[in-house]
C-alpha cells in the first residue's frame, strides 16, 4: 500500500509506530506522539525476523508533538 506524507502512517495520538529495518541496517525505529521520550540506553525487547531482540536506544530525536527513537541490537 502507497502512504501519503512520506510513507507515513497516522496512529493514535497515544501510540507507537515501528519501522524495522533490522535485517537491512540492524536497527528499528521508534516513534511516537507520546510527550514521554525514552532515554540514550533504555532497552526494548522487539521480536523481528522470528526472534526476541534486546535493542538499546541509541539515538532520540525529538519534534514538535513527539520523539523518535532509533534501537540497535547491543554489543557483547
């Protein structure tokens, strides 16, 4: 399906939405309209790919009515 705005898809005012672009990249990202973001290290459990991944938040960005949140997989 063809998104307007980008390839952006509306959600709830209260949600999240996930881009996983883990297979290609290594990373998911996280955004939401939610006036909370998380922090640089937060850890967010995220099945992709058919398997539980760890992600840490490394990178926040903030805009005006929410945050994203860019997660990679943590190091050993």
């Amino acid at each position: 399906m063809d998104h307007p705005h980008g390839g952006l898809r509306p959600f709830h005012a209260s949600g999240y939405e996930i881009f996983d672009d883990f297979a290609e990249a290594g990373e998911v990202t996280i955004w939401s309209r939610s006036a909370l973001p998380p922090r640089l290290g937060d850890l967010f459990n995220i099945q992709t790919r058919g398997a539980l991944r760890e992600l840490c938040v490394d990178e926040v960005r903030t805009f005006t009515g929410g945050w994203s949140a860019t997660c990679r997989a943590e190091q050993p």
